[in-house]
C-alpha cells in the first residue's frame, strides 16, 4: 500500500516537472520529486502512528462478586427450610465481543452457606451464561440463560435426620443491569430464576428427601454488588 502510494507520487511528480519545464518554468522554484516522495513518506508515517496510538474502545470483560438473596420453592424447599441464612453470595466473570451491543458469556458460582446447632449445609451452583449485552450508555442490559451443576450438602447431627449430599443439573432465565460508575468499574443488580434436579450421591441416616421423590428445587435469586473490568 505505502509503495502504491510512493509510485503514484512519483509519477505525479515527474509530470508536474515536465509540465513546469514545458511552461518555461525556472528548475530552481520547482520543487524535486525526491523531496515530494519524502513529504508524502513522512505523512504517511505521520498518519500511522496517530492511528496505531488513538485510544481504540474497551471490551466488556469483568469480574463480578456480590450478595445473593435466594428464595427456594418446589417439592424440595419444605425439607430445606430449616437451613436459611444469610451467608449467600456470588462471583464471576462476564465478557462481551466488543464495547458495543454484543452477545455475552460468562461463568458464576453461587454459593449458600448455612451453620448451626443443627448442623452444616452448603450448595453451590456452578453455572454457565450465554446471551446478549445492550449498550444503553451509561448502563448495559444483559439477558441470557445460565446451565450448570448444583451441588448440596446437608450435614444433620440429629440422628434421627438423614444425612446426605446431591449433585444436579440446574438451568434457569436471567436478566442484569451494570451502570458505570467509573470507565473500569460498575455497580450490578441482577435476578434469575433457576430449576435443579438431584440425585443423591451419598447418604445416611435414613431415607433422604430425594430418594423419597422431593428432587426439584427451583429458586429466584435477587443479587447486587461489585464489577471491576479484567
């Protein structure tokens, strides 16, 4: 490209000369072809270099953490409701093709916590994202599905209760807000609503809920907190 452009100015030029000798013109007022070339070479140059240092858009790739408040419903809730707490949260990352309106992926765990006299129970959603991310400026509209794994734990020091642990599938709809609160960091509120199904990996105590049949568990999850680009 930048030889095109050399040959070109050359010949154009050349014909400038000639047609500057032809018209009597003095060789000394017109200016050389070699010292054109340069000019237009040091343009060229000039031009690349403010293109290659001009500030080129930012995709949206973050890394998200905040609180979780879940409320459980379905066959599975009525056995769980002995274990709320509020040690919930999540964390993640989320990233778009480009700085505009773009489609979106992303990976989050969730985790709910609970410890008490009765005993320990965890579960942990490990969940992937796809969808789509709107540049509403100042704010980004994300919309999608995640699909992933649910894990939960229960720990029950009665032994009249069982013990046991479970591996699911889980899926839901999801929709999230982030409004820019600095070029590099945003606040984001997001809700999802999401379906498990458990079989149990291992147990004691007795029948647990979802070998007697109580195997679905569905969740609205309400989540805020911090984003930071990566």
């Amino acid at each position: 490209m930048k030889t095109k452009k050399l040959i070109i100015a050359a010949i154009i030029s050349l014909f400038m000369l000639g047609s500057a000798f032809a018209d009597g013109a003095d060789p000394k007022t017109v200016t050389p072809a070699w010292v054109t070339e340069k000019q237009l070479t040091q343009q060229a140059q000039a031009q690349e270099q403010a293109e290659a240092e001009a500030p080129k858009p930012k995709n949206f790739n973050v890394f998200f953490i905040g609180y979780d408040y879940p409320t459980l419903s379905g066959p599975l809730a009525s056995h769980l409701t002995g274990w709320n707490s509020p040690v919930n949260f999540s964390l993640g990352i989320e990233s778009s093709n480009t700085s505009g309106s773009s489609f979106l992926s992303g990976l989050e765990l969730e985790f709910f916590i609970t410890t008490n006299d009765q005993g320990m129970r965890l579960q942990m959603n490990d969940m992937v994202m796809a969808g789509y991310s709107f540049n509403i400026k100042p704010v980004r509209f994300n919309v999608g599905a995640r699909l992933g794994l649910s894990l939960l734990d229960v720990t029950d020091d009665d032994p009249a209760n069982p013990t046991y642990m479970a591996l699911g599938g889980i899926i839901g709809p999801e929709a999230s807000l982030y409004a820019e609160l600095a070029p590099d960091f945003w606040l984001w509120a997001r809700g999802r609503y999401s379906m498990a199904y458990y079989f149990t990996i291992d147990s004691s105590g007795g029948a647990n809920p979802i070998d007697s049949g109580d195997n679905t568990l569905n969740c609205v999850s309400l989540e805020a907190g911090l984003a930071f680009r990566m």
